[in-house]
C-alpha cells in the first residue's frame, strides 16, 4: 500500500501552472445499492450516515460520513422516486453534479436540509446518459467529519463496445496525527494530506489483453485540482462531466480534473502477461503512485484491440449556441459582492434571471489570489475561446479560473426554474459560497 503524501515519486508530471492550463484545455463492493422497482419506476434511496474508511498502513480506520461506497447505475430516460434520509447530528442536503433540467432536486432552493431522522423524498428524472455525482457535502464545511460522495452511472440505449466500465473516484483527505480527517473549511496545518482511489490508498486493475476498458474518473476532492495520469499506454477522452466530448488523446496520458470533475477515457490493455502501466496522481506539487493497470495472464480476450470508438452517443444538448444574441453577465467569484454567501447563510433573493430559451454568456472573473473552481447547477455550458467566436468540443459543468484571468462560458437556458451556483477558492480551508439563478 502507498500512503500518497508520505512517498512522493521523482517523477513529476505537471507544475500548478500546467494543472490549470491543461483543465483549461481538456479530464464490487459487499453491500448492495438500495434501489427497486415500484409502479414503474425506479426507487433508490440515499442515507447519510457514519462510515470508515483505512488511510494509514497498520492504523485504525478513520470516522467519516457517506451515502454508501457502491456505485449506483440506471438508465437514461428513468424517473427516480428518491428517498434521502439522515442519521447525521447536523443538518444535510443531497446535491448531485451533471444533474440538467430538475429544479426540484435543486439543495437549499426547493429542498430543505434534514435533520437526524428525518426523510425527504422527490422525483428525479434522468435526462442524460453519463457519469454524475452525488454528495452530501454542501453544508459541511467546518464540521466533525469530511463525507464522502457517491458516484452515478446513467447508461444510455445505444451499446458500447466496452469489456469494462468501471468507476475510478479519487478522494483526497486531510489526516491528524491522531488518525481523524478534517472537514473542509478548516485550516489543514498538521495535517498530512492523502488520497484515495476507490477507498483505497493503492487500488489495481487488471484485464486480459486486447481487452477495452472505459473508466470514469471522479475528482472526489472538496477543493484541490488533480491531475491523473496513466503512463505508457494510450488513453482516449470520450467524455467530460457527464457529457460525451469529440474523442481526442490525452495529452501525455494525463487528465486534469478539477473538484467534482468527471472524465470519461477508453483504454486498450495492449501488452503481454503480467505488463503493468502506473497510474499517477499530480495534486499540483508533486507525482504520486496510486495504483496501476496489469494485464492479466488469460488468453487475450481478442486476437487484435478494437479500432479507435466513435464518438458517444449524444444526449440531445444543442448543436449550436446564438451568440450573437446572447444575454451576456459578468459574474466575479468569490469577491467582496454581498450574492455569494455560504450555504448556512443562504437565502433566496437577488438572482441572477434568465430567459428561457436564450443564451447565456457568463464572464467568470476570478479576483483572488488563488484558482477558483465554478461550478453551474441545471445546465451543462460551453467554454468559449478567447476571441468569443466559438467553443471548446466538449461540455462542462464545472470550470477552475486561474487567478487574475476571466473565463468565458455559454449555455442555451433550457430548462426553466431556480438553480444553484458554487464557487469555491482550490484551498482546503477556504469556505464554498453560492448564490442562484432563475430561467424563466
């Protein structure tokens, strides 16, 4: 097992500067999901409750807060009946990332934190095939334990040549010396930070030859930007936050994430028996093993790998943006504008309002002196080029802005009703602030 923090590789693979350029740029478990079916539907239900988790060789596990560590799958065009109970002693709220179009899942705007015992249910319907996320996170700055997120897999209707799917959620942690992690929104100082994949410190993949895997990587930090890199082997982006992108090649085999990022890439197992590629996590400083992908000693699951995939199936957003038309706002994060507050302080006044079916520019300006990691409730947007006369080929959800800089971003405003948006500084201690929108 490798303790990340503790062990550092020589090998670096990217500097901060690089991290956030590249973000620009770009990214079985014993216990049984609670879902069923009841009158057609789909029943899952989320519990927030105590958990541990093994972050140090030989030690105690660690207290932690989760809504359960398996990851849950349905299929797109569902209707979910969710159920979200509590038995934490402080207040929780679910909220879910790559989430389009259901305001009545929307945290603190039309559903109220819960309290120890209490149950809240809803309707949730799932629009777009992809890879989502679920927390429990937005209240919990400053508090006894950190909680963990759970990740989501919408699959579509179109097959996927694929011999795997697997979920790869790193988790990045903040250790005292007495073995308990701190919550985000706390000063880390004699902390030792460490990270997790699939709740293990070194978590190992192995696959026969020629076999195709897609693995969906999560950035399950509350606030730092990772970088993951697989070495030696070819890694193919199909999809970032849940929405598919035009496959490119990963630069150098590195994706960059930034927290609650998710990214989708096809990987071939090319090799012989027993060959291993690393996989090395980057949190801006320095390189570290995390695990690594082994091709196993069966027969070759095919005589040659597939030809490179095709894009994914899309999931209906537009094809093209009116930019011309657009209503354009400018939005500073994090700065001194009495709109952003914490989500304790939160309070439905002074949105920003948008007319449904028009789109919407955003100019993100990051005043502070450290990155800023946006993030948009609702809708998925583009990232416009500089010149403002076109856009990224992918989607986003969620964007980290370079101090200083202003970031472009447009989406159509699809879907109408009441929205968050979250801005949080890339510093463990530094609080998450929201404000919302409205599409009417």
């Amino acid at each position: 097992m490798v303790r990340i923090g503790l062990m550092a590789s020589q090998k670096c693979l990217l500097n901060r500067r690089e991290l956030m350029a590249g973000l620009g740029a770009a990214a079985l478990c014993p216990a049984l999901p609670a879902i069923g079916v009841a009158q057609g539907r789909t029943a899952v239900t989320f519990q927030a409750k105590a958990d541990r988790i093994s972050l140090r060789a030989g030690g105690s596990e660690t207290p932690v807060w989760s809504l359960g560590t398996t990851d849950l799958r349905f299929k797109r065009g569902e209707t979910l009946d969710v159920t979200f109970g509590s038995e934490l002693p402080v207040p929780a709220a679910l909220s879910f990332r790559g989430l389009d179009g259901v305001p009545a899942a929307e945290p603190l705007i039309s559903r109220t934190p819960i309290s120890a015992g209490a149950k809240d249910s809803f309707q949730l319907p799932v629009r777009h095939a992809g890879t989502l996320l679920c927390e429990a996170s937005l209240l919990g700055d400053g508090r006894d334990r950190p909680a963990r997120p759970r990740a989501i897999v919408v699959t579509g209707t179109s097959p996927i040549a694929v011999d795997r799917d697997e979920v790869l959620l790193i988790e990045e942690w903040r250790l005292r010396a007495d073995g308990s992690a701190i919550a985000p929104g706390i000063d880390p100082k004699d902390t030792t930070p460490i990270h997790t994949l699939n709740g293990k410190t070194s978590f190992d993949i192995s696959a026969p030859a020629n076999a195709r895997l897609r693995l969906r990587f999560i950035n399950g930090s509350p606030r730092n930007v990772l970088a993951v890199k697989l070495e030696n082997i070819d890694v193919r982006v199909m999809a970032i936050d849940g929405q598919p992108a035009e496959p490119f090649p990963a630069r150098n085999g590195a994706l960059v994430l930034a927290p609650g990022g998710r990214t989708d890439v096809f990987i071939d197992a090319v090799g012989l028996a027993g060959t291993s590629f690393p996989i090395l996590l980057h949190d801006g400083t320095q390189a570290h093993p995390i695990g690594k992908l082994t091709i196993s000693a069966e027969p070759p699951i095919r005589s040659a790998p597939f030809p490179p995939a095709p894009p994914l199936a899309g999931n209906d957003l537009p094809a093209q943006l009116d930019l011309k038309a657009a209503a354009r706002f400018d939005l500073p994060l994090n700065g001194l504008q009495s709109d952003w507050v914490a989500p304790t302080e939160f309070a439905t006044k002074d949105p920003l309002a948008f007319r449904a079916g028009r789109t919407v520019v955003l100019a993100l300006t990051n005043p502070g002196a450290l990155p800023t990691v946006f993030h948009l409730h609702g809708h998925h947007f583009r990232l416009l080029d500089r010149l403002d006369d076109g856009w990224k080929p992918y989607w986003l959800d969620t964007l980290a802005i370079e101090p200083g800089l202003t970031q472009r971003i447009a989406f159509l405003a699809e879907y109408p009703g009441r929205y968050l948006i979250e801005s949080v500084a890339t510093d463990w201690a530094a609080p998450r602030l929201v404000r919302w929108y409205s599409v009417a």
